[in-house]
C-alpha cells in the first residue's frame, strides 16, 4: 500500500511538471513582443519634413507624421501618406521584413533605397539600415547632376507602456561631410 502511494506521488509529481513548466516556459516568450500594430502620429517627420536627406520621394514613410503600421508573424507593414511641402500628398505602403534579406524600393533612374531589418529578441526594437540613392545638383552647377548616397540607421525603441516609438536616426552621406544624428516619437493614436 505504501508503495502504490508513493509510485501515485512521484507520477503526480512527473505529470506537473511535463505541463506547468512548459506552459510557463511559453508564457514568459508570448509576454515580450510588442505589438506595433496601430495609427501612430507625430510632430515632426522623421526626415524633419525633408531637412535630412534621407528621403527621396513624396510618399517616402520618412516624411510621414502619421503611420499606420499592421504587424505580421516576421514584418510590420507601413503605410503612409506623405509629400514634400508645397506637394501633393502620396500614398504608400512599404513591407519591412524581419527576415535580414534586402529589401529594394526604386524609383526610376538614380533614385531609390536599399534596406534590411532586423527585431530585437525582446520584440521591442526595430533596427532599419538603409542605403538611400538620389541624383543631386553639383554646386555651383545645377545642370550636372551627381549620384548621392545617404547611409540610414533608424532604431525604432517600442516603449514599456505601449503608447509611443521612438525613432532615433542618423544618416551620413558621401556628399555632405557631417553625418547627422535625430529622435523622432509617435505616439499611438488608435
């Protein structure tokens, strides 16, 4: 009798364990992703509404003030409607795969980006490295355009609370010396 108690135990004991341990193990994984799914907003354009060359179209999500991001099972994607000032607004939608393959966006001849993304193991930052292309006037003669190369990193940081990501970028090009160096949040609006 005592052993059937004691076999009776330690299945008990065996049992617990195959399914408390697993599902908690599941938990903990399934509580880290951020979700950036959403309407987000924010005051300035992450291009600071074109003063960084970074951006080289209306409908670049660089210009955007507003986001509208729909997250998948490995991407996000974003749409925006964006333009330069003085510009008609243009819609666009833009895939960012988590997969680490290039991505490419070209918009005709020497104009365009290259770009790969990366997400944290946490889920809650978003790494973009962009290689943007643009023809560019030559100074101190506009009729001769020059092949321009801008060096993008975004880090998108998704905050503790949900409600807002920080975008800090820098960008440094083969024509301009300096490279530059800014934040940008949104914050969730829907």
């Amino acid at each position: 009798m005592k052993n059937k108690r004691h076999v009776l135990y330690v299945l008990a004991i065996i049992t617990v364990r195959l399914i408390y341990f697993p599902a908690l193990a599941q938990q903990k994984n399934g509580t880290h992703r951020a979700s950036f799914s959403g309407e987000w907003s924010a005051k300035e354009s992450i291009a600071m509404d074109g003063n960084i060359v970074c951006c080289y179209n209306s409908g670049d999500r660089m210009l955007a003030k507003t986001m509208k991001i729909t997250e998948g099972a490995n991407f996000l994607t974003v749409e925006v409607s964006s333009s330069f000032p003085g510009a008609a607004a243009v819609t666009s939608r833009e895939k960012l795969a988590f997969d680490g393959k290039a991505s490419e966006i070209d918009h005709g001849p020497g104009r365009g980006k290259k770009f790969t993304v990366k997400l944290s193991a946490d889920g809650k930052t978003v790494t973009v490295n962009s290689i943007v292309h643009l023809m560019v006037a030559t100074p101190y003669h506009v009729n001769v355009q020059k092949q321009m190369f801008v060096d993008v990193t975004e880090v998108w940081k998704f905050s503790n609370d949900g409600k807002s990501i920080s975008v800090q970028a820098n960008a440094k090009s083969n024509l301009i010396g300096a490279g530059r160096s800014w934040k940008t949040v949104f914050y969730k609006a829907t």
